[in-house]
C-alpha cells in the first residue's frame, strides 16, 4: 500500500511539474490549492501566473475560470510583483472572495508594471502598454488568453472541466484591464464585472461629435492595433456589470501614466472633467444608445473600495451568468 501511494505521489508530482506548476501553498480556506505556474515563451506568456483551485469546486459538472489581472503597482522588482499577487489571489482582491463563493478557479497573471518607463501603465493596459512591439510585455491580452489555455489543460488533469469563455472581475487598474480586454476579446468572455475605473470605460464607438476615438477612449484603431475589428454584434450579448462608489475621487484620467494629454482633453470634452455623476452617467448614456449589455451602478456609501455588498451584488451577477450557462 505504501509502494502504491509513493509511486501516486510521484506520478503526481511529475505531472505538476511537467505543466511548470508548483504548488505554493495553502491557500484560503485551508484546503485551498494554490498553484504557481512559471512562464512558458513557447506557449505563449512571457510571466508567471497563479491558479486558485477553491475547496468545493464541482468536479462534475463543466465551471467556469474566473480571471482578473493583477495590480500590485509600479515596481522595477519582479519579487515584489509575484509577492503582491499572491497576496491578492488569496485574499486582497474581490476575486479571492469571489472564487470562495462561486467555488470556481480562480486565475491571476503575475504583470510587472515598470516604474522607470512609468508611462507603460500594464495592469490597466493604457495605450502605451496596447503598442508594445516587442519584448516580453508585448500584447498582454494573448498572453492572458495562452494562460487562460493553459491552465484549462492543469485543471483537467485535476478532474476539473472549464467553459471555453471565462469570468472576467477587477478593481481599479484591473477592472480597466477587464472592461478593455472584452472590448478586444468579447467572443472569449462571458460575463464582466468592474468597479472603481474612474468614471469611465472604452466606448463601442469609432467617433463622436466629429472626434476620432482612437483605444483606450474607443475603438477606431482597435484593428490596426490588435489585428481584428471591434465586434459590437458580439459585445452586446457580454453581460456587464459596471459600478462606482459615489464618494471615490481615485481619478485616474488626470494622472499621466494612464492617460496623455490628448487623451484626457478628449475624455474631458466628450464626456466631462467631472468622473461622478457626469463623465460615469455619459458613458452609461452611450452604452444604453448602443444596446450593450451592460447595468451601472453608483454606490451612494463608498469611496474608492468594495464592501460586502458590493461582493454580494457582483456575486449574484456572476452567478447568474453561470446558472444561465452563457
């Protein structure tokens, strides 16, 4: 019996291995599996990434992966951004709430965010991040796509079968990354929960009052960019759930590393300098004439943060979104 368990042991330790998985340690609640996959180039992602499993996945039944990217600020030390990480696919980020109460696997890239070329603002994917050329930051959303492949392949080998769309949730910089990355990818995602992105969210138009909207603002280059056209008939049947507190003055359309100043006059004259209500009920306004499918919400008690209602209410959403299989 003790042969057999050795040997079961070591087939799983060699099959880990062979995905470039480590088992980091226990995550929250203690059964928990927490999984560090190195960065594999020939497949397609440049960074490391983390894989949640929570106790109480349904191993039967197909589920969902459930993925939000990283935002663990500017710092030269890649240490210190697969540090951060692990600390928020564990705890501080809705996400690991999130992945406790869908029971769902949960995925994290480890992006850096450099502090000398400042201006690259990755975690939120701004402009200057989109029009890498080269290097191991270069398109950011395939390599989230090759990870997302990925990790698909490691959850089998634990019995755990995921949809071919995932869940996509962020805060801040993160729900900035989610809210552009299904206006890129819409046909990859099924459903899309943001909060506290500045009062503001790329717009399924190419021009508005004789403007050019160029990405982030809108869509007009996403094709010369990205290599495909913005797909609306697809991104209206993306549920979206979109929210601000109304006490949050964490405007990131003012700060340079996220927008230039061609971009923040453009932002300021087609919707307004103001992020709450004004610039957030523009963007709502623009969603609703396009019939994107999408509900924002203000939350009158809070800055810029989540609460447990706010967990509640994103909770519902997604699974809603699961329930219905889309």
């Amino acid at each position: 019996m003790r042969s057999f368990q050795f040997f079961l042991v070591l087939f799983f330790c060699i099959t880990i291995a062979a995905h470039g998985a480590m088992i980091v340690e226990e995550g929250t609640p203690a059964s928990d599996t927490v999984l560090k996959i190195e960065a594999h180039p020939e497949l397609g992602f440049n960074f490391p990434y983390y894989l949640r499993i929570p106790k109480g996945v349904n191993r039967k039944s197909a589920s969902y992966l459930l993925v939000e990217t990283n935002n663990s600020g500017n710092n030269d030390t890649f240490a210190h951004h697969e540090r951060e990480t692990y600390k928020e696919i564990i705890r501080n980020s809705l996400g690991s709430s999130l992945c406790e109460g869908l029971k769902v696997p949960f995925l994290m890239p480890v992006f850096p965010r450099p502090a000398k070329e400042w201006e690259i603002y990755t975690h939120a994917y701004d402009k200057d991040a989109a029009h890498i050329k080269k290097g191991p930051m270069k398109r950011l959303d395939l390599q989230l796509i090759a990870m997302c492949a990925h990790a698909k392949g490691v959850l089998q080998w634990y019995g755990i079968s995921v949809a071919e769309k995932i869940l996509m949730n962020g805060f801040s910089a993160s729900g900035t990354f989610a809210n552009r990355f299904t206006a890129i990818h819409p046909e990859r995602v099924a459903g899309v929960a943001c909060g506290g992105i500045n009062g503001i969210v790329i717009l399924p138009i190419d021009k508005r009052n004789g403007n050019t909207l160029d990405y982030p603002i809108g869509i007009s280059d996403l094709k010369k960019i990205f290599g495909k056209e913005f797909d609306l008939k697809v991104y209206r049947t993306v549920p979206q759930f979109i929210y601000m507190g109304a006490l949050d003055d964490n405007d990131a359309v003012t700060f340079d590393d996220a927008y230039s100043n061609a971009e923040r006059e453009l932002v300021f004259g087609q919707l307004s300098s103001k992020m709450l209500p004004d610039r957030f009920s523009g963007c709502q306004a623009i969603y609703t004439e396009n019939n994107v499918n999408a509900t924002f919400k203000t939350y009158p008690h809070i800055g810029h943060g989540t609460d447990r209602l706010i967990y509640n209410e994103v909770l519902a959403f997604f699974t809603n979104i699961i329930g219905t299989g889309q």
